[in-house]
C-alpha cells in the first residue's frame, strides 16, 4: 500500500459489520492493553505505550462507529470519531479545542465539505503528541496479544483504521508490525514475498512492503487497501477525487472492508 497525506479528516467511518459475537470480556490488570469491556460491537480498555504513557480506549462498530482516546486519567479526551445519526461525521480533538465535521450527503472528503471550529493546529500537535503516537502501538498489540483486527472484531477495524490514519500522517508504525503474518498455507498469499519490489505490494495494508498486519491481520491483499493503492495511484491533479481516496482510506463509498473479493488468485494490479 501507499503512504497517504496528511488531511485533517477522520477515516474513522470506513468499517464493515462481523458476525455476530456472544462475548463479554475482562482480563487483568498486568494485561496490556488491559481490556475492560468488549461485546461483539465494541471494545474498551487501558493501555500502557512504549514511551511510558497510558491511554484509555474506546470504539465501536460501523454504523454506530466511535472511536476514543483519553488521556491516562481516562477522563481528559486526546481524540475521538464519530459518526453521527444523521450521517454526519465528527472528529474532536483535545475535548473540542479543533472540531472538524463533515456533513451528512458528503459523498467525498472534498475540503469545501469540511466545518472548522476551533484552532486549526491542534490536529497536527495531536498526532505527534505523546498520546497519539502510541495509537499505532495500540492497535499492534491489540492484534498481537489479543487476535482483534480488522478481521477478528468490527470494532477493533474502526480502532486500526484511527491508527493507520496516525502511521500514515507521521510515517511511524510499530517495528513489531511487520514481523509476522499469521497466514495459514495456501489461505492467502502473503504480498510481501510474493511481488514485493515489482508492485510495491498493491493490495497490503501498509507502507509499500511494510506491513500493517493490525488492520486486517495479515499480509495478504484486501478490499480496502486495493481501494486505498488505486486511488493513490490514480492520484493527479485532474482527478484530485482519487487523492483524498487515497489520503483517506476512501472515505465513503466503498465502505473499506477486508474481504478479498477484488483479490482473485493473484494481487491485483493498482496502476502504476
């Protein structure tokens, strides 16, 4: 996949709804993250980053999608998501301090949709603050100690999502990441061996061969992230719709998903 720009919108609202789940969920305190409630639409919990910081968490599925983080006092918000009733979408930073909303019947994150409110820095100084850099570590560890994804839990998708939208406006993700795949034989096939120099790995999750395996659990092509790499490099100034696509994880329609219809036998070709 593509390395994306930063745009001051959410991609928080691209989610697809799993099966049902009958699952209530605690563990200890030593866990970490340390979850404190999750159902088959949502998560929460606390975590402890390699900088020493804790945050708490929250989220839940498409279409009722919110996404939170708070400060270790669990009350102070860093950022949250939301996607609201009446089809807006809302994205508060520092409890208010920058509020961006993106009306209901956009069909795109064109910049003329976008309502500011607010001090227009804040977004940035969120991303690289020292709560908002652990996210993308958050959504790693969820994957790696936990199994929730992208494809294992809905609302972990909408959590992962958050994060790929920090790793791709920073250019930093957990090293870890990028370890391991998961994938069992012949289930998929794992991008980064497969095509790897000659596609820069169209169809993965992730910075060109880097994988972000948190967001659909492995290495392997996606839905979304096809979406997502076509866009990009559709990307131009005559066609600046495919830009805020890519920026955005599609921000709209598709929803993004990680199914593998547009996947075949084979990655697909995303452009050159």
């Amino acid at each position: 996949m593509e390395r994306g720009k930063a745009i001051c919108i959410a991609i928080l609202v691209l989610g697809c709804g799993d099966g049902p789940e009958t699952l209530s969920h605690t563990t200890s305190a030593t866990a970490n993250p340390n979850i404190t409630s999750r159902t088959s639409t949502s998560i929460a919990g606390t975590y402890l980053g390699p900088n020493g910081v804790e945050i708490g968490f929250s989220a839940t599925a498409y279409p009722a999608a919110t996404v939170r983080i708070n400060k270790s006092d669990l009350k102070t918000e860093v950022v949250s998501f939301t996607l609201k009733s009446d089809g807006s979408k809302k994205v508060s930073i520092y409890g208010g301090r920058e509020i961006i909303t993106i009306p209901a019947g956009a069909s795109s994150p064109d910049t003329e949709n976008l309502i500011y409110s607010g001090d227009q820095n804040q977004l940035s100084a969120m991303l690289t603050s020292q709560w908002g850099a652990i996210i993308p570590n958050l959504a790693a560890d969820l994957d790696k100690n936990d199994g929730l994804n992208g494809s294992t839990h809905a609302a972990a998708l909408q959590l992962g999502l958050v994060a790929a939208f920090v790793s791709g406006s920073t250019g930093n993700a957990p090293s870890y990441a990028n370890s391991t795949s998961n994938v069992a034989a012949n289930e998929c096939i794992d991008l980064r061996y497969f095509n790897g120099n000659t596609n820069n790995c169209c169809g993965m999750c992730g910075f060109g061969c880097s994988c972000w395996k948190w967001v659909c659990g492995d290495c392997c092509c996606h839905d979304g992230c096809v979406t997502h790499d076509v866009a990009c490099r559709s990307c131009s100034p005559s066609h600046p719709i495919y830009c805020l696509r890519w920026a955005t994880f599609d921000f709209g329609s598709p929803i993004f998903n990680c199914g593998r219809t547009h996947c075949g036998g084979e990655p697909p070709y995303c452009g050159t």
